[in-house]
C-alpha cells in the first residue's frame, strides 16, 4: 500500500510539473472538447441503462426518475445508475476530445511541441493511459449500472 501512496504523490507532483508546460492557445480547445465529449458519452450510456431498466419495470417514466421525496431503498440504485458510469464516460470522453483536437493540425503541432521533454505526454502515450483507465472502468461502471437498474424496483 505504501508504494501505491508513492506513486500517487510522485503522479500528482508531476501533474503539476506537466501543467506548467502548457502554454498554446490551442488548449483552450480541449475542455470543451473532452468536456463535452465525457457528458454527451456519459449522457448516451444512460439513456441505453434506461432503456435496459425500461425493458423490466415497463410502466417506469424518465421523467419521474429522481422526483422530490425519493426513498433511500430507490436513490441508492438510481444513483448508482447514474454515477458509476461516469469514470468510464470521462475516460471516453477525453479520449474523444483528445482525437478531434489532434485532428486540427495546428493545435497536433502546438501540443506535440508542449509534450517534447515530458516522457508520457505525447498523443500516442496519453491515449494508452486513458485507453487503460477505459478497459478498467467502462465495463466495471456499466455492470454497476445495469445491476443498479435491475434492481431499482420503484422511482419513489
């Protein structure tokens, strides 16, 4: 456990070392761009849990989920369905984000010119970590999900 708290520490020492490399406009880009990209995955995962939960408790209304005077029997699951999905949304969404700005040669130029010097930062080493952090999360988030789902019995 000691060495995982290490590596943590060492992780977000450099974080900040890395961030400070940033300095082209074209970074601007990247929040809306993965930002963007993480909801609308995020929102699209939902909709297919729902449409999963739909398929067993039939009479249930989107727009009754998560109404005033919910149970905690009925907001743990629907919680669940909801924010387990988004370490993997997150995941895919800047890997999205990450593509389309890597698809305006300009800003590919200005952040391969940022990542020189900073082992890990480049296109093809970010998109593996976040490919990584993708294996792991998507499916475990989903799986969550759509248990949470099949067993959410009541919307209140």
């Amino acid at each position: 456990m000691r060495n995982l708290a290490d590596r943590s520490a060492k992780y977000y020492a450099d974080a900040g070392h890395r961030a400070k490399r940033r300095k082209s406009p074209w970074n601007a880009i990247l929040l809306p761009l993965c930002g963007g990209s993480a909801i609308a995955i995020g929102y699209a995962l939902f909709r297919v849990v729902w449409l999963f939960h739909v398929a067993f408790y039939p009479n249930h209304q989107l727009r009754e989920f998560w109404q005033g005077g919910i149970s905690l029997r009925s907001f743990v699951p629907s919680f669940l369905m909801v924010f387990s999905l988004a370490p993997g949304s997150v995941a895919a969404g800047f890997m999205l984000g990450n593509l389309l700005a890597w698809l305006i040669p300009p800003a590919r130029h200005a952040f391969d010119g940022e990542a020189r010097g900073f082992p890990g930062t480049r296109f093809r080493a970010s998109m593996g970590g976040l490919f990584k952090m993708l294996v792991w999360t998507l499916p475990t988030g989903l799986a969550i999900a759509l248990a949470a789902a099949y067993f959410l019995k009541s919307l209140r």
